[in-house]
C-alpha cells in the first residue's frame, strides 16, 4: 500500500507549506498542467479503477464510467474556464470614491484536507480535488478505509503522478483521521455523514479552519397526478437503485398521490424488471452493499411497513434486493435516518400541502424531488420547501450538471462545490481597493470643526 506514515503526517504538511510559500502553485500554467496531469492519470489506471470499484461495491462498469471515471468532464470544465475564474473581478464604487478602484483577487487558501466517503469513493475524492487544484492549493486526500480496493488505487495513482510536496494521500481507519484532524490546515473538505460531519466541525474550530461539509439526510421524491408515468418510474428507479442505493441524494423515500399510489407501484415493480431481471441477484448490473455493519442496519428496516416487492436478502452476498415497503409509519426506524440503500418507502398523500408540511417537519435534506407538469406546483413546492437542490421531474441529474452549485443546506451540509463553485470553496476572495493621488479632498482628516453638515450629507 502507497500511503504516507501516520508518524510522518505533521513532516508531509510542513513540506506542503513550505512549497506553497514557493508561490509555484499560484502560477495558473502551473495549475492547469496539473490538472491535465490528473486527468491522464485517471485515464492511464481506468481499468485498475473499475477493477477497484468492483471489488469493493460490486459496482457495474457502465456505473463506475458513468459516476466515478465521469469526473473527467469536470477536469475539462475547470481547465477550459480557469483563466477567467482567476482573474481579478473589478467591482462597483459608489461616487463618493470617485477617485478610487476596486477589484476583487481570488486567491488560495494553502494547505487543505480532502476526506472522502465509500459510497463513490473515487469520485468523491477526485472532484474536490479539482477545485482545489484549480484554485491553487496543496493538498493532503483521504479516501475512506471502507472502500478499501479504491483507496489504494488512489494512494497509488496521486504517489505515481504527483510530488508529495504537493499532493499526498494518507490512508487507514479512524486513527489516521484524528491524527489529521489534530493538525492544522486551511480548509477541510469533508463528504459523509452528519454525525461524523459534526466531529469535522469541532476539530476545525480549534484552529477557527473552515468547513465544507457535503452530507445528506432524507431526500423526498414528491410524486404528484400530472405526469408521464413510464418516464417517472424508470427516472426514480434509476436514481434509487444505482450503487444499490447508496448515493447521498438517491430518492430516499416516496411521497406519492393517492390517486396514483397504485399504478406507479406497479409501474415501479415493471421497470425494476426492465432493469435487473427477475432475480436482481443474477443481473451484473446492480451492485452490493459496501460493508456487512451497513447491510445488517439495512436488513433491520425491512421489519418495518409492508413490503410490496423485494425485500430478499443474502448475507454472504451483502445483497439487498430492491425493495419498495408500503404502508410506512414515520415513527418507523426506516423513516428516522437515511437509508443508504436499495429500500424505498411510500408514504401517500392527499394534497400536495400534507407533503410540503411532511418535508418542512424534518431537517433539510440534501436534495428534494418533484414529479409534475403543472408550473403552479412546481412554484409551490420550490417556494414553500427548503432543501440543498431541486431536481424537477428526474432524479440525481443535478449532480452531473458543472454550472449548478452542489451542497446541502442546514443538517444536509455546508458550503458548496462543482465547477466554479469548487474554484470558490477553496480560494479566499481578496478584497483590493486603490486610490490615486491626482486628488485629495480633506473632508475626512481632522480638525473637524465646521464639517459635520457636509458629512451629514454625504451620509444622507
């Protein structure tokens, strides 16, 4: 295993300090040289990183290219806008600084953590690599230890390609975490849960270190009347049971119209069908889950509700059929935390105000999902909600789209990132403001006798 010392953590981040004092990584040849590097090398090891994915979520190979090796676009997107995004922004003066200039200089922030999750343990690191590549950092990665296979190959892609200096990859379980987290840094990007986001937190408080945390919580697909029903259940399959559901803005439960409950039920049960077969355990489409702790708590929440279709199980395999279960309580455990995984539970409604004030009872989710053509609804569900992001008749596409911001709001997460967003997260915004000297009024230096009413008005 390529990976940095525990013993030598505090060394490689002095290290890393010491060559972002050089000023090299300010250079934004430097940075785009950098990352075209990181592409190449993502597509040097592409079977290495499929291989890796199989092995630790049994994950598809058209998955893996469709939501992990697919970072590469948004390598091309930062390369192709850097050099704007770089430049100083001139900003507004109001006319009593006539005399003055303003500009705005996005610069970076340093040294920063990176520490991923397992669930798309690859592109989850690489993405916010990106941005802090792009705006000029140094970096230290930790993959998660879960997703061992894709960890190492991290560890190796970063130590093959790139000076540790610059970029390093440290792995290993929670020790190596709160190793890292004793140590200063100048930001900490951190994707997973919220509990685990909140010890992120009260780490960076210590050093007043800033925070992007990327987190999740139950994100609600709203399933109203006025809709093309073949197109709803194949986009909510599709974005439920990818990675066997383990996706941090996968539907995690269904509020669903009662006039339709039926018939989108059944249309769920054909196109799961479509797409795994009749026995999803044979399909080479559909992965596993990631650990045997994660599919015994999943396991647990089929003793709640009614389980319409699914609901087979195989320890050995860490195989969980996907499942849709009816008749769902909210005091029900599958309703008290995120599901990660290929349940679906379905929860009808009446009238679209009991689901706004179903969602409006419950933390912020990640993401919320909207199924209608009537605009009146739309308008609503978006006004009268609150959520990371909003995806209107589809599920999870919002992801794959670099000009929308991605971040949670409330206990759905911190800050934002994805193509510019990524270049903002990890730069600091440098306030410049210039005066000339072809003027200098003296309205503003003492003494101040006789200038009160000309401030007054100046105020006014």
């Amino acid at each position: 295993m390529i990976t940095t010392e525990l013993s030598n953590i505090g060394n490689i981040i002095q290290t890393q300090r010491d060559f972002f004092k050089t000023g090299k990584t300010k250079d934004v040849n430097f940075r785009i040289e950098q990352l075209k590097n990181l592409k190449q090398a993502i597509i040097e090891h592409e079977q290495s990183i499929v291989e890796a994915l199989q092995a630790d979520l049994h994950k598809p190979e058209v998955e893996t290219y469709l939501t992990e090796i697919s970072v590469i676009k948004d390598i091309d997107y930062a390369i192709k806008h850097l050099q704007n995004w770089s430049k100083p922004q001139k900003a507004a003066v109001s006319w009593d600084f006539f005399s003055y200039s303003a500009k705005i200089y996005p610069e970076p922030l340093g040294v920063v953590l990176i520490i991923g999750p397992w669930n798309y343990p690859f592109q989850l690191i690489i993405s916010p690599l990106i941005g802090a590549i792009a705006a000029g950092n140094c970096a230290i990665i930790k993959p998660s230890e879960i997703a061992s296979h894709t960890s190492d190959i991290i560890a190796k892609i970063i130590a093959k390609h790139f000076d540790p200096a610059y970029l390093a990859v440290v792995e290993g379980g929670v020790e190596a975490s709160q190793k890292l987290l004793a140590e200063k840094f100048d930001h900490i990007f951190f994707t997973g849960g919220t509990a685990v986001g909140k010890i992120i937190m009260a780490a960076a408080a210590k050093y007043l270190t800033p925070v992007t945390l990327e987190l999740g919580g139950k994100s609600p697909c709203i399933v109203d009347t006025d809709i093309n029903l073949e197109h709803t259940v194949r986009r909510i399959t599709w974005g439920k049971f990818i990675n066997a559901g383990q996706t941090c803005i996968a539907p995690d439960y269904l509020l669903v119209n009662k006039t339709i409950k039926k018939d989108l039920i059944d249309g769920l049960e054909k196109s799961l069908k479509e797409f795994y077969g009749e026995n999803p355990a044979s399909s080479p489409d559909y992965a596993r889950i990631i650990s045997e702790k994660h599919f015994e708590r999943l396991v647990s929440f089929l003793k709640d509700g009614k389980v319409v279709i699914g609901g087979e199980n195989q320890p050995s395999e860490r195989y969980i059929a996907p499942t849709l279960i009816d008749n769902v309580s909210l005091e029900d455990s599958v309703m008290q935390e995120e599901i990660f995984g290929p349940i679906l539970p379905i929860i009808e409604y009446t009238d679209i105000a009991e689901a706004i004030a179903l969602i409006n009872s419950r933390p912020k989710p990640l993401a919320l999902y909207f199924f209608s053509q009537d605009k009146n609804l739309q308008k609503r569900v978006l006004q009268e909600t609150s959520s990371g992001g909003v995806c209107i008749n589809d599920t999870v596409m919002q992801v794959g789209v670099s000009s929308l911001p991605f971040g949670g709001v409330g206990d759905s997460g911190i800050g934002n990132y994805h193509g510019k967003a990524s270049f903002d997260t990890f730069s600091h915004k440098k306030s410049v403001l210039q005066n000339s000297f072809w003027l200098d009024l003296k309205w503003r230096y003492a003494p101040y006798e006789g200038k009160l009413p000309l401030i007054k008005k100046l105020l006014g």
